[in-house]
C-alpha cells in the first residue's frame, strides 16, 4: 500500500519507517490543507493529525483511498459521510490521553485558582508583591463534569484527592463507575447549577455545538469557572465572553477554540480559506478572549507529553498494519 503521512514531526517519521519495506512511504511536516503533491495522490492510506483538512473536496482528491488513520481521538476534521458513501474506513487513537489531558485540567485550573501566570510574570520583572494573587482552594468545591469517558473519569479520580465533590452529566450514565469513582450523575441543569467548576469532555457533534451558551451560563453559578480541553465549538464564544464581562464567571481555561486553525495562522484568511460571517464572527470573539486577565488559554496542547505522542504513533501504526493485513481496529463508524 502507498501510505500518506502528514503532520510528521522528525522523531514520528523515523517511526514511521517502521512500515517500510511492506509499504510505500510519503511524509511531509505540513498539514493536508492544500492539493497533494502527485506523488500523494493515489495513496491508499492517509495518516493525519487535527489540522489536516479532510472535507469532500480533499478526500476526493485521493481516488484510491482506503484508510484515514487519523492520529487523534476526535475525528470531527474528517468528512465521515463521504468515507462512508465511498468505503474508506476511518481510524482513531481512542485512549492515548487519558491522563495527559485529565492532568492539563488541572494545570488550568491551579493555574487560575492561584493567579499562577501572573504571579510568575511578576516576580520576573521584580516586582515581589501579593497584591491582587488571594487565591481560591479546590477542597470541598463541587467540580462539574460534562461527559463520564476516558478522560472525564480520570478527571474524577484526580478531584478526590484534591477533596472535590463532584457531579456529573452523560447522555449514558454509567451508575456502576459512579458508585465505584464516588460521584454521582445529573441532569445538565442540576451540574450546572452545582458546580464551582465546570470541566467539558464531550466530542465534537452536531449535538454539542454551543452545548453552553447563554442559557447554561445563566444555570451556573456566580463566580464559577470553567474549563474546556475537549472541542471549541462545544462553547459559545460571544456567550462566554459575555458571561465573562458581566462577571457571572470567574474565569476560565481553554485549550481548544472553534477557529483555532485561523487563529494560529491568521495568513490564511488570504491564501483562498473563505470564512462564512459566523467563522468571522467567532474568530474576533476568540481574540477579544486573548485580553481578558481571567482567561488562560494553551494551543491545543493538553495532549502534548513525550508518553502520549508516543502512544499515539504506536497505535496509529498498528492500526494501518491491521487494516493492511484485512483485521481493522479503532474503527470509527462512518
């Protein structure tokens, strides 16, 4: 098979060698986001990261494809309708990060809670005061959990030991996890409406876009936080700035925004990407975020340590072996 891999750090390809001699091999540093080279064309596998672009238009230029082997667990970059409709089966890395991204949860949220980056950029400067840095404990504050996966369960474990009561909302409660992780689940009006701290772990669906918006932040608290290291669009941006300016919200960490991809290379705009009025209109919203004290954001980076990326290449090859050898596994449905 002749395999199309993109987004390649140096230390990946290296690893990525390893399907060689079976397969043809093609890697490149840079993300799908314009047409392939034509030595790329007629590949039967294409292995991306979440940058890549893979709508129609994309994967119709490859007429002999085969696998995605996306080297990510959310797969909302990939057009699962056109895979489905032309028989390419689609892959996933469902639980490399567990840990790593339950573990950035809680960077943000110390972060937040002690005035972390602010206290460091100070004393940097020399200046040595404590004026405006009270901080916030996290013992016997309720944290509400959106989405009981993976990664949602590895956040609970981590609450206990900081003292947290913790109440959660999934479309499918699973009461046995929960009498043995020690919470217990609840209507998203009643988490909501409990919660010091809201932390999202849901996917990426047609169902989750601007899952909290204005309703839900007028549910919370006065002065709670919230946290997303899931996917932007589950937030409504403009709400949550709003949510923000009328301080019904302390503060929040981010890791993921809705227009992320524009946001780290704005050039973009002007290299043929067209923005509808609401991509727009959320991109302004993110950068007007960027000036708010209370709001830490990190380039989609909670996934990023040396056990995970490691992980994630593993699984991903295997993956491709499986598929080439007729046995396919972490398949997404399509």
């Amino acid at each position: 098979m002749k395999i199309a891999i993109y987004e390649v750090e140096q230390w990946e390809h290296t690893a990525c060698l390893r399907l060689l001699p079976e397969h043809e091999l093609i890697c490149s540093p840079e993300p799908l986001d314009t047409p392939p080279v034509p030595a790329a064309a007629d590949a039967d596998v294409l292995s991306t990261f979440i940058r890549s672009r893979l709508d129609a238009d994309m994967l119709e230029r490859f007429p002999k494809l085969q696998l995605v082997a996306t080297r990510s667990t959310g797969y909302d970059h990939i057009d699962l309708e056109y895979c489905a409709a032309h028989g390419i089966t689609v892959s996933n890395v469902p639980d490399y990060g567990d840990s790593t991204v339950a573990e950035h949860v809680f960077a943000l949220i110390l972060a937040l809670a002690r005035h972390l980056v602010d206290a460091a950029e100070r004393t940097r400067r020399g200046r040595f005061s404590q004026s405006g840095l009270r901080g916030f404990e996290l013992r016997d504050k309720t944290l509400g959990v959106i989405g009981t996966g993976r990664i949602g369960r590895r956040v609970i474990e981590i609450a206990h030991g900081f003292g947290m009561t913790i109440v959660a909302t999934d479309l499918h409660p699973d009461h046995t996890v929960a009498e043995r992780l020690g919470f217990r689940y609840a209507p998203l009006h009643e988490t909501l409406a409990a919660a010091d701290i809201l932390t999202l772990h849901t996917p990426a669906t047609p169902q989750t876009v601007h899952l909290i918006s204005d309703r839900e932040f007028g549910l919370m608290k006065a002065g709670a936080v919230l946290i997303n290291t899931a996917r932007g669009r589950i937030v409504d941006v403009a709400a949550l700035i709003r949510a923000l300016s009328s301080g019904k919200l302390k503060a929040a960490g981010l890791d993921v925004l809705p227009e992320e991809s524009v946001v780290g290379e704005e050039a973009e705009i002007f290299r043929g990407r067209t923005l509808g009025p609401l991509e727009l209109r959320t991109l302004v919203a993110e950068h007007v975020l960027f000036g708010f004290p209370n709001v830490l954001i990190t380039p989609h980076n909670a996934y990023n340590t040396d056990e995970a990326v490691h992980r994630i290449i593993d699984t991903t090859l295997q993956n491709i072996e499986a598929f080439a050898q007729g046995t396919p596994r972490n398949t997404v449905q399509t």
